[in-house]
C-alpha cells in the first residue's frame, strides 16, 4: 500500500483539489454561456449577410461590414474558448475516476506506468503538458495538476469575455451606422 500523505503535502493536494473543483464549477458556466454566444452570433452573422440590402438602407454599409468582421472576429474567439471548456470538463472528470482508480489500486507511480501513460498521448501539448506536470508532481508540487485546470478554465473564460465584448461592439457600430 502507499505511504501516507504528510500534512505539507496534503495541504498541496487539497489546494489542487479545490483549484480542480472549482475550475469544473466555472467551466460548466462557461461552457454554456458560450455556446449561446456562439450560436447567437452566428445567427447575426448569418442575417445580417443574408439582409444585407434590406439593412444598409437603415443602416451604413460601412458599419455593417465592420459589425460582421466583428462578429467573425468573436466566432473565432470562441472556438479555442470551447476547446478549453472541453479539456477543462475532460481533466476534471478524469479526476474523479483517477481518485476513485487511487482508492481501488493504491498510487501508481513508476517510470513504467508514466511511459505507458506518456505514450498514449498526442506530442502537442497533451504530452508535453502531461510531462512537465509529472516532473513537477515529482518535485513534490502536488497543486500542480490543479493549477494547470484551473488556468485553462480561467482562460476560456476570459476568451467568452473577449467574445462578448466584441458582440457589444459589432452592436454598437449597427447603432452609430443608424441612418437617421
């Protein structure tokens, strides 16, 4: 069986338990948000390229095509910011099974099953990632894994803010392009 945890490094597991829960809590938000955002400016996207000689008679045609180059800019913040949302749900719920595999096997540590573990992966990022957080898990930094999830969340999230932001101001430019 495995050796018990000192408090030190309990106290870095937690940390990284909390930073792993918390991202997955944040994530399913985000997740969510985004994918209404998405959709919502493809359909704005999609009407008003389909209207647009409808539109440009209320509304400049130099400010339409400056609110679609926006809202195109926003699409492709989102994509990254879904993909991050799908590592971030994938990594927390591999969590909770490795903890569930750690409760049933004991630890699994050895150059054998991280090779193994190692050789499943794509060379970028996932193995180099993998790699550099089982060097710092070596070095005794057990929130590591954590902190890596929790970043990754943090960053979708701050691509949705970016999204929204840029949603708001291709609506502002149909606003100030209004022929009066």
């Amino acid at each position: 069986m495995s050796e018990p945890i000192r408090t030190n490094e309990l106290e870095k597991h937690l940390a990284g338990q909390v930073l792993i829960t918390l991202a997955k809590r944040v994530n399913e938000s985000i997740g969510i948000f985004n994918g209404w955002l998405l959709a919502a400016y493809v359909g704005a996207f999609s009407f008003i390229l389909a209207r647009f000689p409808q539109i440009s008679t209320f509304v400049d045609a130099w400010y339409i095509r400056w609110a679609l180059v926006l809202l195109l800019v926003a699409f492709v913040f989102a994509l990254p910011a879904r993909l991050m949302a799908a590592q971030v749900a994938g990594a927390t719920a591999v969590n909770d099974d490795v903890i569930a595999l750690a409760a049933k096997y004991g630890q699994f540590t050895g150059p054998i099953w991280e090779r193994e573990y190692l050789s499943g992966l794509l060379l970028f990022p996932n193995r180099l990632l993998a790699r550099r957080m089982m060097k710092k898990i070596h070095m005794g930094d057990l929130a590591a894994g954590g902190r890596l999830i929790a970043l990754l969340a943090q960053w979708a999230a701050v691509l949705v803010w970016v999204q929204m932001f840029l949603g708001i101001a291709a609506a502002i430019f149909l606003l100030c392009g209004l022929k009066v």
